[in-house]
C-alpha cells in the first residue's frame, strides 16, 4: 500500500504543486481540502498517513484545524506549510515528533525530505510502497 | 505591450492570489522578526486598479494614512505599496525601537525616512519570496513615503495619470495577532507582468 496525504490548502495552485510533488514519488493522495472545516471532516473519514496542513485559510484556519487534529489523534503525521515563516508556526510543532514546518515556498527535495521525515522512510527511498509495508 | 485581460479564469484567480499570499507571508514574517511580535495576513483578494479605491482599503476615507511605496523591476515589474493608519505606522515604529520611548516624536523627516526603510524591508520580503517561488529576478527603486493624506486623496496623489489606472492589484491584509495594528499590503501588476506570471505558473506545474 501507498503511504496516502490529505493535501489542505485554499489555493488550488498549491494543492497542485504539492499533488504533483507526491506523486513523482509515488505517494497516494487521499483527498484535498480548501480549508479547516473539510480537512476535519475528511482526516475522519479518511485517515490519511500524513496531513499537509496551510495555515492561511478561510473558514477554520490550519494552526486550529491542527490542533483538532492533535485531540483526535496524538500521533497524526501533519506537516504544516505555510508562508508565515515565523517562530510561533515553528513552536507548534516544536517538540512534536508527529509535526513538522515547511515554509513556502518549497521544492520538491524540501517537501519530499519533510514528509519521508514525518513518515519515517529512509530519505534515499524513492519507493514508497516497499517503505510503506 | 499585452492588452488587459479582465476576464481572468478561476484557476488564474487562484494562481495570483496564492503568488500574493506567498509574497504576503514573507513580508509579515519579516516584519515580525523586525518587531517581535506575531504578525499574520489574511486571505489575498485580487481587483482591478481602476476600480480599487483606497479608502475602500482603509476602509475610512477620512483617516489620515502613511503609504508606503516602492517600484519592483526586473523579469515582473510592478510597484508596492503598504497602507496603514498614521497611527498604526507610529506603532510599528515604537515596537521597531524597543529601546525609545513609547510614542516617540519623530520629526517628520525622521518619520519618514524609517518608513521609507520599513518600506524596502517589506517591499523586498514580498518581492523576493515571488521571484524565488516564480523563478525570476526582482530589483528594486528607491521607496517613497506619503505620510499626511488621507485615504480618499491617495489613488489620485499615487496615480495621477487615470489613463493608467488598469492595473491588477492583490492585496492581503497585515496585522499582529493582538491586533494592535493592521495595513495592506498592495501589488501592482501591469497586464505584461500579469501574464509572465501566469506563463511562468503553467510552466512550473508542467
């Protein structure tokens, strides 16, 4: 089985560049959300292995969908990205071993090390479903 | 010269306001780290210069404002501005000087000198987070401040020229989280750097 994403951003464009990033790499993506409210709803219904979470959203923004998340889960893998490259961002997930900050914008190297971080897999390892069994 | 394109598309909606979100975020996180406070934006709206006015941005065409201003040249030329209270930009100078006493007079050209720096600094933030998510070059002119105006006089001080008015703004709300003081964040683009913008996104996402 693909490690599988839940990818939250308002911005289709980001959703986009994300997507493709994974992709390449033969991640699954779960779902996308455009803001707070369906990340909530859909980390229930799909229990995705990892949440790529944007912080400037309409509705309910990602530092609350975040910590929801964390009542919910402890142990949810969720990378936050967000332009806000700022040191109360970086302090949420400080001392989380399940989060982590990746400020945009970002490569594809940048986002692709933060979540086989998150996700434990080896950094080298391009191969995602063996990783992931 | 490309002629104006009104009827941008969805996804080309969403293109530019996620490039002023980026540019946004980055000039917030520079003013935080030049304040020491928590500084976020809100979500980035786009609308035509010809229709924008500026005490629709203040939102009290009355208030006296500071506007900040500065020229981005380079492969996406277009000009800066940052709007504030009068009151507000005194604020974010108090917190830029810890050491000074709270409310410091600045002599008028004192007051504007440290705006036009403010105005670099954000000018720079927001335009070189663009450029190195874009993949392009930015340069910059030297900033300029209007500090004793108010918001219904500025489109014509900053403008006078109506015939070129048609430009695309994108424009993010700042503030620090305690709300202590907010402005905008303006984004001029002029129809060429509208569309090497939107040229360069379609080639990024292949």
């Amino acid at each position: 089985m693909s490690q599988t994403v839940l990818i939250v951003d308002d911005s289709r464009l980001a959703r986009a560049t994300i997507r493709k990033y994974l992709v390449a790499a033969g991640f699954a993506i779960a779902g996308e959300a455009g803001n707070g409210r369906e990340a909530l709803e859909m980390f229930d219904q799909l229990s995705p292995n990892l949440v790529t979470l944007d912080i400037t959203m309409p509705e309910i923004d990602g530092l609350t969908a975040f910590r929801e998340i964390r009542k919910r889960d402890p142990n949810a893998a969720v990378l936050l990205v967000t332009s806000l490259d700022q040191k109360f961002i970086a302090e949420e997930v400080e001392n989380d071993p399940h989060g982590a900050f990746l400020p945009k914008p970002f490569s594809s190297y940048d986002l692709l090390k933060a979540v086989r971080a998150l996700l434990q897999l080896e950094p080298s390892d391009t191969s995602v479903e063996a990783a992931g069994e | 010269m490309t002629s104006w394109n009104t009827e941008l598309n969805e996804e080309q909606i969403d293109s530019l306001k996620e490039v002023g979100n980026i540019g946004a975020g980055h000039a917030a996180s520079q003013l935080a780290r030049l304040i020491g406070r928590k500084c976020v934006v809100g979500v980035p709206e786009l609308c035509v210069m010809d229709s924008l006015r500026f005490d629709d941005l203040i939102r009290d065409p009355d208030a006296m404002v500071v506007a900040l201003h500065m020229r981005v040249l380079g492969d996406i030329p277009a000009s800066m501005l940052v709007l504030t209270r009068r009151a507000h930009a005194q604020l974010i100078l108090d917190y830029m000087s810890p050491s000074a006493a709270p409310q410091t007079v600045y002599g008028e050209e004192a007051f504007e000198q440290a705006l036009r720096q403010l105005a670099e600094v954000l000018t720079r933030s927001f335009a070189d987070a663009i450029a190195q998510f874009l993949g392009v070059n930015a340069r910059y002119s030297f900033a300029g401040a209007l500090t004793g105006v108010n918001a219904g006089d500025l489109s014509a001080l900053l403008f006078p020229d109506t015939e070129n008015r048609h430009h695309l703004a994108i424009q993010a709300n700042f503030f620090d989280i305690e709300d202590t003081f907010q402005g905008k964040l303006v984004y001029l683009l002029s129809p060429d750097s509208q569309a090497m913008i939107l040229e360069r996104i379609d080639e990024l996402l292949g």
